[in-house]
C-alpha cells in the first residue's frame, strides 16, 4: 500500500494544498491515490461497488498510526464531509461515514454526523478543475446547531482530496463558528498534485 506516511507534527504536501486559502490547523492523508493502482480500486469499490467496510478497514489502520504518532491534540468533533440526500440515498451510505466513525474510536472523540449538510446535487468533482470546483461548491455545505461547534476543535474527514476545493467549502462554513479549530484528515491524496 502506498501509505503516505504524513503525520500531524511536521509540514507536508497536504498542508500546503491549503495556504493561503483556509486557515486550518494542519492536515494529513492516509495513502496516495495514483490514476492506476490498489488505491483507485479500493476508494472506487466503496464508492461505486457497496462495499463500506472498505472504509472502516482504512479508518480502523489510519486510525491506530495517528494514536500511535500521538502527535495530533484532543479532539472534540470528527465531521465526516457529507454527501446531498439524493446521492445519499443513492448510494445507500456517505463513503467517509465508516472511515471517520473508525477514526474517532482510535482517537476517542465523537462523531458527528448531519450538522454539516450538502445543500445542493452536483455531479463528480473528479473531472473538475480547482477552480471549477470551487465556483460549483461555494455555497453548498451549511451547518446545522453551530452552538454545539463553538469553541471546539474539529477533525474534518474526506475520502480523496484532489485540488482541496471540498475540504476548503467545508472548513469555511466551520470557521464562521466561534473558536473552532479545524484540522483535516483524508483516506487518500492525489499523487500528481504533490
């Protein structure tokens, strides 16, 4: 497996994905995703092929390097980023659901689901440019109780990031909460954006 081998003490390509663009703590991913390879097969199985567990296995071993590491702080919240209800339904499950649930039992933080909403249907982001995904994205992640944020330190969770454009949308719509600290974990990172 390709394992990245990030951690959250010491800079790395994911962090510099973000500068300049949302102010969070620090990010890391889990594996390389690369155009051929094991993980393409593995992220497209749980994304298009029904097979969840997928991201329990990764969350459960990214989870236990990350305890291990010990270099990440307590942790309050773990946000899964959601998908709209029409894909939800879809589909049948959000693909970061297992993986982040995994990873907020290894860190012993709760998990969140539904407070950070998808507002609108839009097709895969995979083919889009950064800016194209940001233009579409702008406004469609909203949060739900923001009281229960405030002041809380957040681990954002996503499958692939690729440009960085979802993880940025989130992340803005959880810095207009009071005091919150955002840090950002994936499955995978794109290798050619390194």
């Amino acid at each position: 497996m390709p394992l990245t081998e990030y951690n959250f003490n010491v800079e790395n390509s994911v962090d510099r994905i973000f500068y300049g663009r949302i102010n969070i703590k620090k990010a890391s991913s889990f594996l390389y995703f690369a155009e051929q390879g094991i993980v393409k097969t593995l992220i497209h199985n749980l994304k298009y092929k029904n097979q969840e567990q997928i991201g329990s296995f990764l969350g459960n071993w990214y989870g236990q390097l990350i305890k291990e590491n010990n270099h990440l702080p307590p942790i309050d919240y773990i946000i899964p980023v959601p998908l709209h209800k029409k894909k939800l339904k879809k589909r049948g499950y959000n693909q970061n659901t297992l993986f982040a649930k995994k990873l907020a039992y290894h860190l012993q933080s709760d998990f969140l689901e539904n407070i950070l909403v998808k507002t609108a249907n839009t097709r895969t982001q995979t083919k889009k440019t950064r800016l194209g995904r940001w233009y579409d994205n702008r406004s469609l992640y909203e949060v739900k109780n923001k009281e229960i944020l405030t002041n809380k330190t957040i681990l954002l969770v996503d499958d692939v990031i690729t440009t960085g454009a979802t993880i940025e949308i989130c992340a803005q719509a959880l810095k207009n909460i009071e005091g919150t600290e955002i840090y950002v974990a994936s499955m995978a990172i794109v290798a050619k954006i390194l």
